[in-house]
C-alpha cells in the first residue's frame, strides 16, 4: 500500500470513531495521482483474487475479480477505476450490492462505485472485458511465428490495467495477487507471477504474486509457447519455432542478474524469466515482474541488442522495488533504469562500450529536445512533469529515460562511482516495495549523499535538470574513443573511399548505428548503393541498422529498399521503429505511401500504437 500516513489524519481518524460512513478521506497519502479514480487513499485495497476465462472467438477475458480490503476509515464506498469493463453483478461479503459507473472522463475512464459497510472485507466483482481493450492485442495465428495458434498478451502500463481488471489503478497502489487462468487447452497461460513452465491437458492455470505490485505490472500472455532454462532462475518463453533461437541470444541473462546483485543488492522477485512477445509487441520490452516481456526485435543473431534486457532487468530495483508514486515522476522510474543498465552493460563489455551507448542515447536527447524546442513544449524537458488531463503516454520521452540517466551520471561523476553506488544501494533497500516523489528522492538525495556540502549542491544543480527545461550546462559527456574511429572512416566514406576499403570489420550495432546516423540525410542515390550493395544494409536481420537505413531510404527515394522496408512494417510493431519511419514518409512527400503500407500493417499493431499512429498517418 501507500507508503505515507499523515499524522493530522490519523488524529482525525480517532475522532471519527462511530460516526458515518464518508465520501472520501485520504489518509494514505500527501500525493494525488490525477490519472486514477479509485479512492485507495481512504481504503486499504490489499490482495486480489482473480478467475478468469480467456475467449478467443469473441475477444474477451470474462470472470471475477475479488478483492481484499480493510474499510478501517468507514468510508461509504469502493471506488475503482474501469475501462469499457461490462460489470454484471459485485457481491460484497457474498451479499449482491448496487453498484454504479461514474462518468466516462477522457483518458481514464470509468469510475466503478461500489458500496460498503465498516466491516466489509471481500468484494467480488463479476465483469467481462471489451473486444477493444487498450491493454490487450489479440492475435490471429496468422500474425504469429508458426502461424498455428492465436496469441494474447497485456500491456497494462500506463493506466491500460483498467481495460482487463477492475482495480485500483494508479503506480502508487500495490497488492499481492493470485489468479486461475482457463485457456484452450493447445495453449499456456503466463503472467507476472509464479509461472508454470510447461502446458498441461486442462488449460487451467494458477499464479501467484506474494510482494505487493502496482496494477502496471499485471500482465497476462497466452499462446502456444515453449520454455527452456537458462539456469537455475532463469529461462526463455518464446514460440516453439523461436526457442533456440532466443535462449542462444539470453544466454548471458543468468550471469547479468548476478551482476546485477553484486552492484546494487538482492534480487527479490524469485526468478526472471523472458517471454518473446510476437512482433507486433508495441515497446522493447516491459518490465513485468518475474517475467520480462520482450520484442523478438532485440534478436539479431549476435547478442548486440541485449543491452535492451538489462534495462528490463534494471526495472527489478528501480520501478518495480521502488516506484514512481505518480506518472509525473516517471523518470524516476526510466531515468534510474537507464543509468542502472548502462553500468551494468559496463559490467559484462567495457567502458568503451558503454560509452558508446551514453553517446548514442546523448544524440536521442538532443533530438527530442530540439522537437520540443520547434513545438514550444519546454515544459515537457523539465525531469518532474505534469501529466494531469493527458495521457501519461505522453511523459514517455527521452526526457525520462536519457535526459534522467545523464543526472545520476552527473551526480555519479561528481561525488564518484564508490560513493555513487553506496547510495544507490542504500536507496533501493531503504524503499524496497514503496513508492517515491521527484520531491522526497531530492530530499533523500540531499540528506544522504549531499549532506550540506555547499559546493557539491552548486556541482550537481539540481533545480536546473529537475525543474528546468533542456540539457543542462554541466551535462557530461562520454569518452568518444570508438566513436572518433567511426567518424574518420565516414569521412573517408564521403570523400571517396569506397566501402570495401573501409576499417569496420570490428564494429558493433552502436558503431555502425553511429557512422549510419551522421551521414549527410538525404545521402546521394549512389552513396546509399555502395552502402548497400556492401552491407546488404537493406536486408540487415538486425532492426535497429534496418530502421535506420529504411529512414534513410526513404529519405533518399532510395527505391531498391521499399519492398523490404514494406514487409519490416507489415510485421513489427514496435513504436520506436515505426514512428521514426512512418514520420519520415509523411516529412518527405510520400503520404500515400505510408498510408497504404499503414493500412495493410495496421491489424498487426498493438491498439497502442495504432493510437500513436493513427494521429500521425490518418489525421
Ligand atoms: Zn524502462
């Protein structure tokens, strides 16, 4: 539950005793999440029980969902946040109450009432979910790998839990859960929980979560899927045609969360394990916990994407032990977790490795920051946001992620790695299973690692990368070493050299990631063949170098990669790929080409980033 209790309300809550049940009380908390409308800061909404039934004919999940709670301030309702959910009857304490639905308010959706007495303590909700939930792509077997079986999978983050639960839905509000899952009996049923590891004849499921989590990271993937160990904590779900494959590309997972436990203490979920999402899965990965899911995009052969599963990993401390109390504090979250994965990549490469993914993630922040600069949204380049009456989505920038690492390198830089680590560790065990403020992390911060220390405060300016728009003066910078190599054979790329006679033979995804993105855009048709007929740049299996190329192709009318490029869009749907790509079409002239490649690609997409896009291609 919330981690604050004030005292004036609790002087209040002994005055109370015996009187009417209240409207509202909010004792739990100082903070107000404007993206929930449960009344979980006056109730203590503890554990849920969920039974439900997937139906993959007509696209919904139908069950129930019991929750514990402790009515100890005798307010007069439950209050919890719902999306397009079909409620047919609650029973409180076994006992049918009327319960009713606020209004529809845009972005959050419908507030669920549901009356109770002092005493209750099990309220049990009886709903089905829309066909059109945000939270859940639906698959036909068409759009999986081995084109046998439908798949379904959950996004919940950020407030999409609402669309398949009833709950109370905001960062700051954990409980414990366990669920039965019934599923057609050819398929698994996995969540973010304790989880079985091989199919039975039944298609019944049961999970359990015993730490407290909030609503998320309730996660559900169904599908016929396989699982192989890596060691004794870890492992890989995927599609059985994808297993070897993925568990070849993981297969440095297990010795990444010891590293992980070595810099920043236990890892206290139990075990990590990997789902290989379809590609369609909108995001990189997202952090459920015990169970990451991941974008088979990441797979490329060579273990050069991998990068992406520390972050995952990262969240295990930051976000998931401690979490954001509000969408306004995301970098919290990110921030915490891209620092987190960048020294742990450090950890198991080099520095000069790492180095190249600060310099690369350096380059997305200038970018983002110079379009908010063209759209007059400095506010949104400020680390503490303000989401309210927008979708949190929104707070999903390189602001959070880039702009957030770069501070704690800052600090780290400033009072020096030993020290740094110390406090981070301290952090995460002082506020394991809790949930934190921008403003109580800069108290922290100053009564923990500052301590007074008047110039270290003037160092570090904390005012000016929390509260202030862009990248800040003292951002540092990383080691260029690799980078610099890079850029010599690209000069030498465009003054002539031909790119067989080019040094490359030992460059990683970043390096060639680097050369790719600071050549001239558009590149000159028979630059962009030379490239290609050499590097087969059009055809690459690694998607991070094919998305980048295909923006350069169509930024070039480079033609030969279109029907390759077409087929990339038709079958991933990862939004950081697709954005990029689809934008640079709609930039370039080339409207009618994205939306007839949108319009084939669209049924593959997840409804998130459908949403992104269609804002985009369709407006
Ligand atoms: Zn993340």
């Amino acid at each position: 539950m919330l981690n604050k209790l004030s005292l004036c309300a609790i002087a209040s809550v002994l005055l109370w005793s015996c009187s009417e049940p209240k409207e509202e009380v909010g004792v739990h908390t100082f903070v107000k999440d404007d993206h929930t409308q449960s009344n979980a800061d006056s109730i203590d909404i503890t554990h849920l029980n969920l039974d439900v039934k997937v139906n993959f004919d007509d696209r919904y999940i139908q069950g129930c969902a019991t929750w514990d709670i402790d009515n100890k301030y005798n307010v007069s309702h439950l209050k919890l946040d719902g999306y397009k959910l079909t409620v047919d009857s609650i029973l409180v304490d076994g006992n049918k109450v009327d319960f009713a639905w606020g209004a529809t308010v845009e972005h959050l959706g419908e507030q669920l009432q549901i009356p109770i007495e002092e005493n209750s303590k099990l309220v049990a909700i009886y709903y089905k979910s829309d066909p059109s939930a945000q939270a859940m792509q639906w698959m036909t077997p068409q759009q999986t790998l081995s084109k046998k079986h439908p798949f379904l999978y959950t996004q919940s983050e950020a407030i999409y839990a609402r669309s398949w639960i009833p709950v109370p839905d905001g960062p700051g509000i954990r409980f414990t859960y366990n669920a039965r899952v019934e599923v057609p009996k050819d398929l698994i049923a996995l969540m973010s929980a304790t989880n079985p590891q091989q199919k039975n004849d039944s298609g019944i499921y049961h999970f359990e979560m015993d730490v407290p989590i909030p609503a998320y990271l309730m996660a559900l993937g169904v599908g016929d899927l396989e699982f192989k160990a890596i060691d004794d904590r870890t492992g890989v779900y995927a599609d059985p045609m994808f297993l070897e494959k993925a568990h070849n590309e993981f297969a440095e997972v297990g010795d990444m969360v010891k590293i992980a436990e070595e810099m920043y203490g236990p890892y206290r979920w139990g075990r990590y394990d990997i789902l290989v999402l379809p590609s369609g899965f909108p995001l990189g990965g997202m952090e459920n916990p015990k169970l990451t899911f991941a974008t088979p995009t990441i797979i490329s052969g060579d273990r050069s994407l991998v990068n992406l599963i520390a972050h995952e990993l990262a969240h295990n401390w930051s976000g998931n032990l401690v979490t954001n109390a509000t969408w306004n504090d995301f970098w919290l979250n990110e921030g915490f977790t891209v620092y987190f994965e960048r020294r742990l990549t450090e950890q198991m490469t080099d520095k000069s490795y790492a180095d190249m993914l600060w310099e690369l993630g350096y380059q997305d922040l200038e970018h983002t920051v110079q379009e908010m600069q063209e759209e007059d949204n400095m506010k949104d380049s400020h680390l503490k946001i303000e989401l309210k009456g927008r979708e949190p989505d929104e707070g999903l920038t390189d602001i959070a992620y880039e702009k957030g690492a770069l501070f704690l390198k800052l600090i780290e830089n400033t009072v020096g790695r030993e020290k740094m680590d110390a406090f981070l560790t301290q952090y995460f065990n002082e506020h394991a299973f809790k949930t934190i403020t921008t403003e109580e992390f800069i108290a922290y911060l100053r009564e923990n690692l500052i301590e007074g220390d008047k110039e270290l405060e003037e160092k570090i300016n904390i005012d000016a990368w929390v509260y202030g728009p862009g990248i800040p003066d003292n951002a540092p910078r990383a080691d260029m070493e690799r980078f610099e190599r890079v850029n010599a054979e690209r000069e030498k790329f465009l003054n002539g050299t031909a790119p067989k006679d080019l040094t490359t033979a030992d460059w990683t995804t970043h390096e060639w990631l680097h050369f790719l993105r600071k050549l001239p855009k558009p590149l000159a048709y028979d630059k962009m063949k030379a490239l290609d007929d050499a590097y087969d740049f059009s055809i690459s299996n690694n998607s991070e170098i094919a998305d980048l190329w295909y923006i350069m192709a169509v930024a070039a009318d480079y033609k030969p990669a279109y029907r390759v490029m077409e087929n990339f869009l038709v079958n991933v749907g990862r939004r950081k790929f697709l954005t990029p790509l689809y934008s640079e079409m709609m930039e370039t002239g080339k409207e009618e080409m994205a939306k007839l490649i949108y319009e084939r690609a669209r049924p593959n997409y997840h409804p998130l980033a459908q949403r992104t896009l269609d804002e985009l291609i369709l407006k």
